[in-house]
C-alpha cells in the first residue's frame, strides 16, 4: 500500500557512519492519544472511555468527535491531548481500559510527520496513517 507508514523512516536512510544525534524528550511539549472507532459498530466503547478518560483525567483535553475521516487519520476517532506530565499515570491507564479500540500515541515535538511515523505508538492495531498530508521537514 503507497500509503502505508514504515516503522522507521526518519533514519532507515541513514548512513551507519553518520548517525543522527540523539534527540531530547525535552523537546516534547505534549502529546496525544488518537481513539479510532467504527461508528457503526464501536462507538458506545468509544463513548464509554471517552467518559472515563472525562472523569478520571480531567485535565486532559478532549477533542471533537470525527466521525469522517480526517487529516491523516484512516478511520473515525476522536484525540486526546495531554501534557507531558500526565504520561506516567495515563499511559498505563489507557492500555488497561482501551476496550479493543486502537489507539494512536505520539508525541508533539513540531515535526508532524515524524511524530505520527517514527515517534508513535500503536495499541491494538497499526493503521496505515495518510502521512503525504504532512510536509517533510
Ligand atoms: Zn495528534
């Protein structure tokens, strides 16, 4: 599939002799949990985290429903946002209570499409995201 992301694209063509430096955590200023769903079929699961995501982390933002697609998500879903300090508690929180919905997690370090390649993480199922809707820097 053209469209298909690879795991490591950002340094797979990379020469061994020159190696990217390492890069810095620091340079995260938040991050985001993207909630794919069927809205025929899996959208009460969807509603039922999104109300428990509400009331046990209300500090975290909770976008729109989409239930078109949109930018480079492949299917219906609806984002998470939340800050870097939340990651510890959420993170784990989110693997126990996804309810077989994939999820999306990736980093916000300014670089849109790295963050959503070589930066994510899938749980579930890895989607083939439509990244040509970002610029490559
Ligand atoms: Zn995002």
């Amino acid at each position: 599939m053209a469209n298909q992301p690879t795991a490591d694209r950002s340094t797979a063509d990379q020469p061994i002799a020159t190696p990217v430096p390492a890069k810095d955590p620091r340079a995260i200023t938040a991050y985001h949990a993207h909630v794919y769903y069927d809205p025929a079929k899996t959208r009460g699961r969807a509603e039922r985290l999104r109300q428990r995501v509400a009331e046990q982390f209300p500090q975290a933002k909770l976008g729109r429903w989409h239930d078109e697609r949109v930018g480079p998500h492949p299917q219906a879903m609806y984002q998470i946002a939340f800050a870097p300090e939340m990651l510890a508690e959420f993170v784990p929180w989110l693997m126990l209570n996804r309810d077989g919905l994939t999820v999306l997690l990736h980093p916000e370090t300014g670089d849109n499409y790295t963050d959503h390649s070589a930066h994510a993480a899938w749980f579930g199922s890895v989607l083939p995201l439509r990244l040509n809707v970002f610029q490559r820097k």
